[in-house]
C-alpha cells in the first residue's frame, strides 16, 4: 500500500511548465538587472560571471518566473540586508487565520547558483519585517508549482559581518502545492535545511545534502512556533527520500495553532512516505512550545499534541546513536514520539550500534511519551527558567509496524528492546536538581513486529 501511495503522490505533482526559450542576463548583472529582466521575459538565465552578485533586496518572482543561474555563479546577501534572497511577490501572512488561498502564484522555478546568507542573520521577506514567520534564505509562500533544483545553499561571512539576530533557514515552503524540491547542498548551514510550513500538500524533498546542520535537516511543521512560521495546517501527500550528512535531526511536528481570535485550526501530518535516508540521529515527532516562552512571558504552544497518520519510514540507516542532540538536549529514542499516532510504519531501519549500547545510552528505537529537560536562558534564577518540551503532554500510538529492524547487523523483534512508554513524575528536587519532570505519559496501544 505504501509504495502505491509513494507512486500516487509522484504521478499528482504537478512540475513547473517552462514556455518561450531564455533570456540571458548581461551587462551589469544587479539584483535591480535580474528582476526588470525577469518582469520582461519571465525566464531569465544568469551565466557564470567569475564574480559574486550581491543582493541588496529580494529576488521576486511572479507567477510563470523561471530563474535559472550556472552553478558555479555565487550570490550574496548584501552586507546590511536582513531579508532572503529570493522569494515569491504574493505571500499572505497567516499568523492571524488559516492561510488565504485566493490569488496564489503559480508556476515559479529556480536552477543552480550557490547561494550564500549571512552567518547568524534572520531573513526576512522585506526589509520592514512585516512577516514575522519570515526565517529563509529562500522563502515561497502561497504558491502552486514549484521546482527548486541544483542548488547550493550556505551562511557565510563572505556577505559581511555577523548577523545579531538569528540564523535563518535555508529553504522555507509554507501553504504551498505542487512543489519538487532536489539536488540541494547545505554548506555550515546552522538552521533547519528544507523547512515545510503547513498547510502543505503534493510535494517531493529529494537528494538532499547537508553535515551538521545544527538544527533539522528536512522539517516538516504543520504546526510551529509564531516567530517562525508563516503560515499554519496540515501536511499531507509527501514524499523525503535520499537525504544523507552526517550528525543531523529529522522533524515532523504536528499540533493545533491557536489563533488570538480564539478559533484554533487542527495541524496534522498524514499520508507521507520518508525514504532511503542516512546521517540522522533522531526523527522527532512532538510539538514543542516555543522556546523563548519563559524569557517574553508569550504562552506561544500548540492546543493539542497533534497528529500523525499513515506514515512510512523505509530504509533508514542510524550511524551513531547519541542520547544528547543539539545544545545537549536529551535524546531518549530513534523516533522520539509525543504525538497521537496511527498507522506508522519503520521498516529495514539499520543502527550501527549494538542494541546493548543503546540500553547503555537508555535510548529505544521509539520512546512514547513526554520529554523533560530546562532551558535556563542565561540564568542563575529558576524564575527565568523553561520547559524545553511539554512534560505534561499525554499522547498515544495505534498500529505501528515494525520489520526488519536491525543493531548492528542483528535482527531485533523484542519489544522490549525496540519501543518504551514514558511516564513522568515530578521532580521533587526541583530547582537544586533538574530536570523539573511532569505528568505526562505515552501509551503504546498496539505495535506488530516482524
């Protein structure tokens, strides 16, 4: 079944159509240059320039734009730039309601070039801020048909001093159709790498590259925080597959975003297949209050702990399991799980390490239930402290499979072994001893295994 809804979803993208033949840029080749070319011929050609192109405002792109550079041609965000280098002309900012469908672009690609941001800057897509969500060197928002390929993407101190700010992603989809995104290298990238924002739907993420990321190197977030989403719902009709680095994590993050106006939209993740992927070392699956919470007293957290259905990972290879990930954060399964799930599907899924080491990291192929662990902000006072994650949160699994599950090259079938509820207590200690613990618990209500 799964490999028909793998095919099912392929044979529905519909790809970007290219009409007219290019035009090449020349002369001088400015980000003012690149956009009136592109207003006049809609596909415009960058050639290899020997030079960098520094980009002072966004690339904008219309409906039917089609970009396409050499790939050794190097752009640059401008030294005092805190916007992306590229982004679509509609996007509608969803922070306050469920993302406007009416009046989207469509039938937008972009080819080659090696695309550099600023180390530690945020990007946003203009340059009042005006779209708080905004956090990609790349941003397309609002759009149906989309190719994005053969690219390079990376911070760098080449586009000037340091950002103040934040790091930015690389690639930031949201409330977008219809889109193949392929062949992208992240080079010190130091924020997720491709991040899909819901609502989201038809889509492909392949050959991806990237080593130590220091956040997610595909994130796919129906629900997120509201500094850095645009928009907000559920992801449906994906496929990952052929993503390998080294040292890096693996989001899906489901939940319901809660609107000031009081209405609230269910974020879910349902029907993807995630497939032939390497250099990972935990997928999470868990809504996570924002972290900056406790330190600007905001209550920015998901109504619920969302859902995940009818998902497959095949062929996933652990290199090295760790019970800390990024900022020592603990790490307490493979697929660590705080969501209600149903119909999951892990199959030949390879751990280089010996299940016995795993038992000494206390780390399980799936861990159910909450996870604790203290953000402290810089603090030596517990009233500045917060919650990482959510200790209180109760969730649920229904029908999960298993097979071909190995450590280090032997097949493991014990459950006891592979998968584990978490029930938290509290932590009596707390604040001389942490983490704080909570309430919460998973429930694992049916698992197969073969």
């Amino acid at each position: 079944m799964n490999r028909i809804l793998k095919d099912e979803i392929l044979n529905r993208i519909e790809q970007p159509c290219i009409t007219g033949g290019w035009h090449e840029v020349s002369g001088e080749v400015t980000a003012n240059a690149i956009q009136q070319a592109l207003n006049k011929y809609c596909n415009v050609s960058i050639p290899y320039l020997g030079k960098p192109i520094v980009l002072d405002e966004p690339i904008v792109l219309s409906s039917n734009n089609h970009l396409k550079a050499d790939s050794r041609q190097v752009f640059l965000q401008g030294p005092t730039s805190n916007m992306c280098l590229v982004r679509n002309e509609h996007i509608k900012d969803g922070a306050n309601g469920p993302a406007d469908q009416n009046g989207r672009d469509k039938n937008i690609s972009i080819e080659g070039g090696i695309w550099h941001i600023r180390t530690n800057q945020r990007c946003y897509t203009d340059r009042e801020e005006s779209v708080k969500g905004a956090i990609g060197a790349i941003i397309l928002c609002g759009v149906e048909q989309i190719a994005l390929k053969n690219m390079v993407i990376c911070d760098s101190e080449l586009c000037g001093p340091a950002g103040l700010t934040d790091s930015s992603y690389g690639i930031q989809i949201s409330n977008c159709k219809n889109f193949m995104i392929e062949n992208i290298d992240f080079n010190d990238n130091h924020r997720d790498g491709v991040h899909v924002n819901g609502p989201a739907a038809f889509g492909c993420i392949r050959r991806i590259r990237g080593e130590k990321m220091g956040d997610d190197m595909v994130a796919l977030n129906a629900w997120d925080w509201n500094t850095s989403a645009i928009t907000f719902g559920t992801i449906e009709h994906l496929v990952v597959e052929d993503v390998a680095g080294s040292g890096n994590e693996f989001r899906l993050l489901p939940g319901q975003k809660l609107f000031d106006d009081g209405t609230a939209a269910d974020c879910d993740i349902r029907n993807c297949v995630i497939e032939n992927l390497s250099g990972i070392y935990t997928f999470k699956l868990y809504a996570q209050p924002n972290i900056a919470n406790a330190e600007t007293g905001a209550n920015d957290v998901s109504g619920s702990v969302g859902k995940v259905e009818n998902v497959l990972f095949q062929n996933i290879t652990f290199a090295k399991a760790t019970s800390a990930g990024f900022h020592g954060l603990p790490v307490k399964g493979l697929f660590e799980v705080c969501a209600d799930c149903r119909r999951l599907f892990l199959e030949d899924i390879s751990v280089q390490n010996t299940v016995q080491q795993c038992e000494e990291l206390d780390l399980r192929l799936m861990n159910v239930g909450p996870l604790s662990a203290v953000w402290k902000n810089g603090s030596d006072n517990p009233d500045d402290w917060g919650e990482v994650f959510d200790p209180d949160a109760v969730c649920s699994v229904d029908e999960i499979y298993l097979k071909n599950i190995r450590f280090a090259g032997t097949a493991i079938t014990d459950l006891n072994l592979l998968t584990r509820e978490v029930h938290m207590k509290v932590n009596p200690d707390y604040p001389k001893t942490t983490p704080k613990g909570g309430t919460g618990y998973g429930m694992i209500k049916s698992v197969y295994v073969e």
